[in-house]
C-alpha cells in the first residue's frame, strides 16, 4: 500500500511543477524618464566703443567698430546661433598707430554655463586666400599678445592684445555677464597701401566639456 501512495504522489507533483513552467504569475516595473535639455547662447550686449592713439594728429587715421550681422557664420555648428560679429576698420593706419575697442559686453543667455577659448587668431591681406596664424606670446610684464604677419614675409605688421586675450577658461554661468577689449597696434612691418584682415575666433564651450 506504501508504494501504491509514492508512486501515486510523484507524478501529481510533475505535473504541478510542469504547470508552474508553462503559466505564471508576474507584474512589471516600468521606468519612464523626461528629459528637457539646455542650451549654450552667448552674445554681445549693444555698448561699443573706440579709443585711438593719434599722436596729436587726429586727422590722419580713424578707426571705428560696429556690429555686423553675419548671415549662418558659424553653418558648421548645428547648435550656435550667434550671427552677431564685432566688425573694426582702421582707415589710413601708420607704424605706431593704435585702436583700442572696449565695453564689448558679452551676455550668457543660455542655461548652461560656458568657458571660453580662443580658437584661433588670423591675418591676411584683402584679396588673398590665405590667413596666416598669429603668434601668441607674453611680453615683459606678463601680458599676453599676438603678433601677426598678414603678408608672410616674416615681419610682424600688427600686434594685437587686450581683455579679450585673458577669457581662455574664463567661466560665465547663465544670467551673467562680462566685458573685453580689443587693442591693435600697427608696426614698423606693415606693408604700405594695403588692406590687413584680421580674424579672431573665440569659442563658447560647455564648462564640463572645456579642455
């Protein structure tokens, strides 16, 4: 009789375990997430202003600086949207002359904060495909200039500093704001009735991502 009742229980407990195999029981966690992403938008304020050094003789050169609005400048930056450019024209420069453009205000109105990098500082000559690399160097008294050689022959014709040389990995957090300079100084190198381009890029860069 003993084993008629094993052998009777082995198979009902088959079957129950088979039955847990083929249908169960369960419930589902499920983790939803929404995610609003910030944006980088840097831009100048409206303040510009001129400064020269005309040594007592105002009339011979001028130099003026205005904002210019440049249609998808930066076109291979899906994300900026700044089309705002600092435009400056020194008419009739000599060795020795300077120009001076300060109260640049520069705005974050962006949600994210940014660092700046200067990603290049170029000149050329009206009419030449080719902008040379300023020379980045610190003078005497610690100060950081560039020296430019628009025509490649090796002689510096313009120096350049200002405030605008000390944003390299200056932060500014959204809502805030700063200003700079930009100082040009024409030299002995500069070649005579020509036009000298100058061209300077600076970079807003998402703070956690600046190198």
């Amino acid at each position: 009789m003993r084993k008629a009742i094993t052998f009777l229980i082995i198979p009902l407990l088959l079957a129950a375990i088979l039955g847990s195999a083929l249908a169960m029981w369960y419930d589902t966690l499920k983790i939803k997430a929404t995610i609003n992403t910030g944006d980088v938008d840097i831009h100048f304020g409206e303040r510009i202003r001129t400064f020269e050094e005309e040594h007592n003789k105002s009339w011979v050169a001028n130099c003026t600086a205005i904002y210019v609005e440049v249609e998808d400048e930066d076109k291979d930056n899906p994300y900026g949207n700044n089309d705002i450019d600092v435009y400056v024209v020194i008419d009739n420069a000599y060795p020795s002359y300077m120009c001076k453009v300060q109260d640049l205000d520069i705005f974050n109105s962006g949600t994210v904060p940014v660092k700046f990098k200067v990603m290049s500082v170029k000149a050329g000559m009206l009419g030449s495909p080719t902008m040379y690399e300023c020379v980045r160097k610190v003078d005497s008294s610690g100060r950081t200039i560039f020296e430019c050689d628009a025509n490649g022959d090796y002689e510096f014709d313009v120096n350049l500093w200002g405030c605008f040389t000390t944003l390299e990995g200056y932060q500014l957090d959204p809502g805030n704001s700063t200003s700079l300079t930009f100082e040009s100084h024409i030299k002995q190198g500069a070649p005579e009735n020509s036009t000298i381009i100058i061209q300077v890029r600076i970079a807003a860069i998402q703070w956690n991502e600046y190198k």
